[in-house]
C-alpha cells in the first residue's frame, strides 16, 4: 500500500465514485477528503458519525447504515446510464 498513489491519476478516473469516510478513522486519517478533492468525476462523500455509531475503518457497527447509503448512490447513478441507453 505505502508505493499505491491515487495522486497522479485521480483527475483520469470517470466512473462515479463513492467515497467513505467514518469518524475515527485510524489507517486513512484525511484520504478520503483528499480523494475526493481530486476527482474531477461526479463524486460523494458521504460522511459516517459516530453518533450514528458508524464510526472507525469500514463502519463495522453499522454495515445496514453503509449497505443502504452505498446502494442508493448506485441506484442513482445505475438509474442515470439507464436513462441515456438508446431505445
């Protein structure tokens, strides 16, 4: 991982991304905002608390809460390819 760099090649990237970012995190402390930041892609960050109990790497306490926001966005994007595909 410590050689994997997102940097240069962040701006190429055009598929839709999600990017998940608990409270807490312990190993990506700030990626997920810098991923973010730059991608030029249509892009969420979609933020867990831990209020909400999502906290830590991977929101283990709350994978109903991650599950539900993950498949929303890709129902929403999957729904927007749909709508464009010829007739």
């Amino acid at each position: 991982m410590g050689k994997y760099r997102l940097a240069e090649v962040a701006a190429q990237i055009r598929t839709p991304l999600l990017i998940c970012d608990p409270d807490d995190e312990a190993w990506f402390v700030g990626q997920p905002r810098e991923l973010y930041e730059a991608l030029t892609c249509a892009k969420e960050l979609a933020r867990f608390s831990r209020e909400d109990g999502a906290n830590h790497h991977c929101e283990p306490w709350a994978r109903g809460m991650v599950n539900a926001r993950i498949c929303d966005f890709l129902q929403k994007h999957l729904e927007l390819v749909d709508d464009e595909r010829p007739r």
